[in-house]
C-alpha cells in the first residue's frame, strides 16, 4: 500500500518527539488544517505546505517520506563568486541543484538558503578562496530594501555574478557596488538583476561538504 503524508508525517512525529503544533509553527502552515488531516476529515494537504512540513524537520521532501530525519541538512553551492566571474545562479537555487553540497550551519535555517563559493583573492582578507557565503533570495528579481548599504551576493543584467556592498546610483535604477578588498575597483552606474545580502560567511576549515 501506498504511504500517504498523513502516514508519512506521523511516523515523523513519533521518531522525533515533536509536537504537531510546533512543527506548523516552524514551517508557517495551517495548525487546524494538519489536525484535520491526521484525524482523517481530509485526504491531502498541497505540495506546498508537504515541502514545508518537511524543512521543519529538516529535510527534504523525499527524505520525509522515506523516514530519514538524522541527515544533516544541507545547502547547495550553486556557483562561484569573484572578480566578476560569470555564475549561473539564477535556476539552480530553486532546483536545490549545485555543484555540491555543504552542511547546513547550526544559525541557519536550510529552507530558502543557497550558498556560493569564493574564488581568487578579489575579497581578500573579508573572504578566503574556498570560502562559502550563505544567502537567501525573498524573490526571483530586484533588489530588496534590505540589500542596500550590505554585502550582497548580486548579479548584474550581463549576467555576471559579484560580492559587493550595495549602493544606490546616482541614476534611477542604478546601483553602486562596492568592492569588500581595497585594492580592487568600485563600479557605479551598475544596473541589477537581484541582489540577496549575505547572511553566513564560512572560511574554508569550516566547510563541511556532504554527499561527495
């Protein structure tokens, strides 16, 4: 027989001791709703909320189904970051694709976090080469209110992905980014296609990659 995510989320909160309630609470779905779903008045809750329920766990939605809540949670290093390098962030952070996987740090939560990789020596002595800076994105374009004046993983409308502190231009829609190493050159007049300030720095010592 099939398990269902009734089934599914039950086990889950036998094997971890955790209260129905405190699991909605930290995933931000419906208390009521899941209630009435495990008392069987209804048959399925949306993928949605079933990927929520799962983070709260703190694991995937496969893992959920397949009973394993002892994984560590891990991010995915969606690209490299540097003097300008070109990086394809834009997809891969949804998918929860990357080049690899790193655990999760401990402050963070793993739902919504996408890391990059420092590359070359353009952020030294902030950031290391190997280095991991931890980041979320609120929304798929634009720069959020929180983004100005902080150091931000951002990408710019060629396509090429950097690591500076954001300003607004002088120009309407333009964007200054400033460099974290003061040998290397400021640019003005940047136009932005998204901007997500850093939320965790990892040195490479740190760095822990999972399932290599």
């Amino acid at each position: 027989m099939e398990q269902t995510f009734k089934d599914a989320l039950a086990r889950a909160l036998k094997e971890t001791k955790r209260s129905l309630r405190s699991v909605c609470l930290k995933a931000g779905v419906s208390y009521d709703q899941m209630k009435s779903l495990m008392q069987g008045k209804s048959a399925s809750t949306n993928i949605d909320d079933g990927i929520k329920i799962a983070a709260a766990f703190g694991v995937s939605i496969e893992d959920f189904f397949a009973g394993v809540f002892d994984r560590q949670p891990s991010v995915a290093v969606a690209g490299r970051v540097g003097a300008g390098a070109h990086v394809d962030l834009v997809d891969a952070y949804a998918k929860g694709d990357g080049m690899y996987h790193v655990a999760c740090p401990p402050q963070l939560k793993p739902h919504g976090v996408v890391a990059v990789e420092v590359e070359g020596d353009s952020m030294l002595p902030l950031h290391r080469p190997g280095s991991v800076l931890f980041y979320t994105r609120a929304a798929a374009e634009g720069v959020p209110v929180e983004a100005i004046n902080a150091p931000c993983v951002c990408e710019d409308v060629d396509g090429r992905a950097w690591l500076k502190v954001v300003k607004i231009g002088s120009q309407e829609g333009t964007f200054s980014l400033l460099s974290l190493n003061p040998d290397s050159d400021n640019m003005h007049g940047v136009r932005l296609k998204w901007a997500a300030p850093v939320l965790l720095a990892l040195s490479p010592e740190y760095v822990v990659r999972v399932g290599d």
